[in-house]
C-alpha cells in the first residue's frame, strides 16, 4: 500500500465528496444551459441543485470509491469513477423526493421537501398542493434520468459500463419492491420482525451500503472473493443503519435530524421497533399502541403515549439489534481480501452510522 493510498482512504474522504460535488454541478450546469437553448423552466434545474446541496453526506458516492479502492483501483482515483459515484447521489435525490411524496414529509434537511417547495412556488394556482405532489414526481423521476445519463456518459470503458449496469439494475429494482414493500407494511402494524427486516434489506441495505460499494468493485474489475467480503460487511451495516434511523424517526432531535420526530408514527411505519414492541407489550399497550400508530392527526400527547410503550418495549432490542450488525461488519473486515487502510475507512463510516444522531 502507497503512501498516496494511505492518504486517500485514511484522511482524503472528504476530498472524494468534493469531488463528487464538483461532478454533480458540472453536471446541472450543463443541464442549465441546454435547457435555457430550448427554452425549457430553469427551476426544474434550480429546485433539484438547492436539494442536493441543501446537505446529505455523500455515503454512496464514498462508498463506491471504497469499493473501487478494495477492488484493487489505484489510489489516483479517476475522473469516471468519480462520476460513476456521483450518479448514484442522482439516484438517491430521485428516492427521496418519491419517498418525500409518498409519506408527505413537510421537511427534509431542515428544509421543506421538494413537493411542499413547488406548491409554494405556485401558491396562486387553484391546486397548488396537488401541483406540487404531480411536479414533485416529474422531477424526481428526470433525476433518475439524469443518474443514468451520467453514468453512461462518465467515458466508461464498454467492459466496464456493462458490469456498472449489472450492478445498478440489481439495485433500482432492489428499492422499488423495497419502498412497495414498504405501502403494503404501512398503517398496518404488526409483530412480523421478519417482515419488518425485509422491508429494510430491500429498501434501504441494497442502495445505501451493499450496491454502492459493488458498483466501486466492478469498476475496479474486483475479484469475486472481494464483492463477497464487501457483502459480508455491507449487508450487517445496512440494517443497523435503518435500525437507527427507525429509533431516530421516533425519538430524534428534529433541529439535529431535520426531520419530523411525528410523521413515522403518524404513518405508522412498519419497523422492527414497532413489531418488537407488539410482541413485547401487555395486551393493553398493543392495542393502544393499534389505535394510535398510522393515525395522520396524532398529536403530540398521543405520540407521547407511543414513545413511553416502544422505549419500555422495544428501544433497548433495537439498540443490541444494532450492536450485533456492528459486530458482524466489524468481523467481515478482519480478513477482508483488501488492503487494511479501506478496512480502516470502513470501519469509520460503520461507526459513524451506527453512533449518529441525525
């Protein structure tokens, strides 16, 4: 290992985020540009920049780059790779601002969501709020467009951009039966664990640890024994990083989280928090626990009643849940078949996952 290499995985994370920055607003500026020659309205390009850059950490794009460093990529990461990372913050804009919609979430990074900004924007209409939900779907559907034609044009080699493909595929239909999953499971509370960790795995493990870091392994042309151990260590992080953000959904800080502390209980999200918590309950605390989650008018009193039940019930397993999954990701990197610096990263980033607050 170069000392080069030693910078880059150990101290230069931030610079692959700048990076991956600087790709994605060349990126819209271009899209700026072509869409003022023909024309078209510029805040479709102003409204996806301002939510891209209203915040986010960057975790796929890093953890591509990771992927590309354990693969055996050299440490001078090149200029499609970084671009083939940044793709995948495209993607991920595109899920939020759906998922945004589908949930009807006020706020995202502290900041109203894409749907609530365009209804605003058109406060005059005779339908702002349905236009803002319709244009909401446009633009979130055009920056999956716009992932996709990033990467295919990130001068890929052919060899190259056909395993990036195979991985992504994989990936998009991973968190659309994730997030279906999700609408079935919703409002519809039960004891199902295992139901619950479904959702997950497909929802959130495939497109937030395990793809990303497959698709910097496939661009590196990585052995097989390489994707396996980065499974072994994606797969545990990514349900302790959901199950954290469940716990965080329930009882965060909305002024450290930027979201509501209400709106998943007023949904009444299907989590393994809520199932664990109607196994372990009284028949009095389940059925109240029933009557109260997936109701849209639940007030603070209420989701006071449901966090006293779930934290009795339910937060401490949640919380050896996520210790166990820290566990098993920090075993899969002891004899990984990839240079001990990227372990090192990654055992950062597990950690900075499972311990944060927002």
């Amino acid at each position: 290992m170069t000392a080069r290499t030693v910078d880059v995985v150990a101290a230069d994370l931030s610079a692959i985020r700048t990076r991956v920055d600087a790709a994605l607003s060349s990126f819209l500026r271009g899209k700026r540009g072509s869409g003022a020659a023909r024309q078209l309205p510029d805040e479709v390009v102003t409204v996806l920049d301002e939510f891209l850059f209203a915040g986010g950490k960057r975790i796929r794009p890093v953890l591509c780059v990771l992927g590309w460093l354990a693969g055996g990529g050299g440490p001078d990461v090149p200029a499609p790779v970084v671009r083939a990372a940044a793709s995948l913050e495209l993607f991920h804009a595109s899920v939020l601002i759906h998922d945004d919609i589908i949930d009807d979430s006020a706020t995202r990074r502290d900041r109203p969501t894409v749907h609530r900004v365009l209804a605003e924007r058109y406060r005059d209409r005779r339908d702002p709020d349905r236009f803002g939900a319709g244009a909401a779907i446009v633009l979130g559907d055009l920056a999956m467009v716009w992932a996709a034609e990033l990467l295919h044009t990130a001068q890929l080699s052919s060899a190259r951009l056909r395993a990036a493909l195979s991985v992504l595929d994989h990936m998009r239909a991973d968190v659309m039966y994730g997030q279906y999953l999700d609408l079935l499971s919703t409002a519809r509370p039960t004891s199902d664990l295992e139901r619950a960790l479904r959702i997950v795995r497909y929802k959130t493990v495939s497109y937030t640890c395990e793809r990303p870091l497959h698709l910097g392994a496939a661009l590196a042309g990585a052995a097989p024994s390489v994707r396996a151990a980065l499974t072994a260590y994606a797969r545990p992080l990514g349900e302790a990083f959901q199950l954290r953000d469940d716990l965080l959904g329930v009882f965060g800080d909305p002024a450290r989280s930027g979201k509501s502390n209400l709106e998943d209980l007023r949904e009444g999200k299907h989590t393994a928090l809520v199932a664990l918590a109607l196994e372990h309950s009284s028949a009095t605390d389940a059925a109240r626990l029933r009557a109260l989650l997936g109701d849209p008018g639940l007030d603070e009193d209420g989701a006071r009643a449901c966090r006293e039940i779930l934290s009795r019930t339910a937060q401490p397993r949640v919380e050896r849940m996520i210790g166990e999954r820290w566990e098993q990701a920090e075993r899969a990197l002891a004899d990984a078949p990839f240079p001990a610096e990227v372990g090192q990263a990654l055992r950062r980033i597990a950690e900075s996952a499972v311990l944060r607050s927002s």
